[in-house]
C-alpha cells in the first residue's frame, strides 16, 4: 500500500533586523509569505528499498539516489553540482536519525514545485532555505512519527549551511515554523571552521530564539519587488565591520517586536524606519539602488509602513497598511516607479 502525502514550505521575508542578525543573539523579526515550495510524495511498499527519486519543475530530468549514496556524500560533494541543498537535506536528515534503519526504509518519490519565481526570475523570498524545510519535512513526514517544527529547523538549517556556509538561518527557521517569527541565530554559526556532516550532533544551539507571533487583524501586508536580485553573502563580503548596526538594530527589533504584539501601527512604522535609517547609515554605498530609493521615498510621503527587506543591493522592500493607512495609493506609485507589488498573506 502506498502513502501519498503533500507539504509545503513557505518563503520568508525580513521585516527588521537582517545583517545585524548574523551574529548570535542579535534579533530579527521575519515574515513568510504565501508562496512557496510544495512537495507531494509517495511512499512506496514496494520490494526495493531505500531509493529515493525527485523530480523536480527547475530540472527536466529526474534525480535519483539510494540511502547508501547519500551516506557517501560530504561537504565538497555538497557544495558542487546540483541538487545541492537537497542531496544537503538528505544527508543531514540521515546523519540526525542513526535509530532508522535506512536500509530498510521504503522507497520514496518526491515531486517539488515552486511559486517562488515570476517571470522576472527568482524574488528573492528564501527558495533555497524554503526547498531545504520541505526536503527536511518531507522526510519526517514519511519515517518518523511526529513532525517537530525545531527538530526540522535543525536539521535544514545545518545542511543549507553546508551548502551556503554563510547567513543567520532565520529564513530557515520562519520557513520551518510556517509563521511570523522573532529570531536569532546560534552560537555555531559565528564559528570559523569547515563543517562536516558528523558536526551536526555537536552543534551549540546556544542563543537561538525562535517566538512566533500573531500578525495583527486587520493589517494587510505586500512585497514590493526590484526585480533586481540581490545576495547577502557578497553585501557582507563588502562590509564586514556590523558594530555599528548591532545596537541600533536590537533596539528597533525590540520596538518592534512589541508594537505588533501591541497592535500599535505608529510605533511600527517608527521602528522600522529606524532600523531602515541604520542600515543606509552602516551599510556601503549602493545598499539602496535607484529603485528602493525610489520605494522609499513613496512610503515616506504616503505615510505608511515599509521598508527594503533582506540584503538590499536590490531584490525586495515591503508595505504594511491598515485600516487607517490605505496600500491603494502605494500600488499606482510603485507601479509608476518601475517597481512590482506582490500580495500576501501573513
């Protein structure tokens, strides 16, 4: 008898804190959105065991392994090739669960899709992290018992890192609990060394928060997107000195943080403008590219809630409005600014 199952992972979005958040203890506040990456599996009872086929809408060709090659695979194999973050998410997930007998374990067909690209290319809403959480989930889903939002993140968290070797995995963690959330990263992360698979049962999950949080009723939300996109890595590459922004950015994230668990829209529009004021203050120039500045600008004069999201250098900004504070408006002049709104759902 088979198992069908469908789980889905949504994409992330910064609405305060990103870059100071690399180091551990900083706060970050993240959103996702309502795209996404969606996996529908089956489990097979068939007399094989143990192999593992994905297929996938950014590949035309499948992709297929066994449990015993995934035991083979290291951080270079990781790190080269494609299918990296998944045969990641794959390797991590076995390392984490020594009790299953992988060899044993049925066979199990993967189908991913993504809403996470326009016909402009990638958004920039965390594909990477989001596709790492549904592999993750995906793979509890089928063999264990329970599905655990912390185990997940864990586990995805360590293989993007793997891939990536850099970033706060908080768009791991919003994508992993499926909710807006108050972050910040482990300790482990600020830790300079070449990371193996075996690390994983070692790791110093000190500093870690992950809060989740009632959006407000009522407040709409909408991503304003460059189209341009952007990579934090190379925008850290440029910068490496973050003192600055540490102190600044807690403060807004504090700020808030409270003021959407107050429901308080001025005080949120503050703070974001704050914590946006010390990113263009700390961050080298060409943080705002002519069209964010652009679409900051349209949020200053309309009054409304907003902000550049994520690395800057391009990709995407955000609107927050409520029933005082309309978004229509900020829809023609954005749209006149060359710049794309995007709904969603918080």
């Amino acid at each position: 008898m088979n198992k069908h199952e469908r789980i889905h992972a949504p994409g992330k979005l910064f609405l305060a804190g990103e870059y100071a958040v690399t180091v551990p203890g900083q706060p970050a506040l993240i959103t996702v959105i309502n795209r996404g990456i969606t996996i529908d599996f089956n489990v097979s009872k068939s007399t094989a065991k143990g192999q593992i086929t994905l297929s996938s809408s950014e590949y035309q060709s499948t992709f297929q392994t066994d449990w015993a090659t995934v035991s083979n695979y290291n951080r270079q194999s990781l790190q080269t090739g494609s299918w990296t973050f998944i045969k990641a998410a794959l390797a991590v997930f076995k390392q984490a669960h020594p009790s299953l007998d992988f060899g044993t374990l049925p066979n199990v067909e993967l189908d991913i899709s993504s809403t996470m690209k326009n016909s402009t290319g990638k958004l920039g809403l965390g594909s990477s992290a989001a596709v790492t959480v549904a592999i993750v989930k995906a793979m509890h889903t089928a063999f264990l018992t329970t599905v655990d939002p912390l185990a997940v993140f864990k586990e995805a968290a360590f293989a993007h890192y793997l891939v990536q070797g850099s970033g706060s995995l908080g768009d791991i963690a919003a994508s992993a609990f499926a909710a807006p959330i108050y972050y910040q990263s482990p300790a482990w992360i600020a830790l300079e060394k070449e990371w193996l698979l075996t690390d994983f049962t070692s790791l110093d999950w000190q500093h870690l928060k992950i809060e989740k949080i009632n959006w407000p009723s009522g407040w709409s939300f909408a991503i304003i997107a460059s189209s341009e996109p952007a990579s934090t890595r190379k925008a850290l590459a440029n910068h490496n000195d973050l003192k600055g922004l540490l102190e600044p950015s807690r403060k807004a994230v504090q700020s808030a943080f409270h003021s959407l668990l107050e429901q308080d829209y001025a005080a949120f529009r503050l703070a974001l403008a704050q914590n946006q004021s010390a990113l263009i203050q700390q961050l080298p120039e060409g943080y705002q590219t002519a069209k964010l500045a652009a679409f900051l600008h349209i949020i200053e004069r309309l009054n409304i809630a907003g902000k550049i999201s994520g690395a800057g250098f391009g990709d995407n900004g955000f609107v927050v409005g409520n029933d005082q504070h309309s978004l229509f408006p900020v829809r023609t002049a954005i749209r006149l600014a060359g710049l794309h709104l995007i709904e969603s759902d918080n």
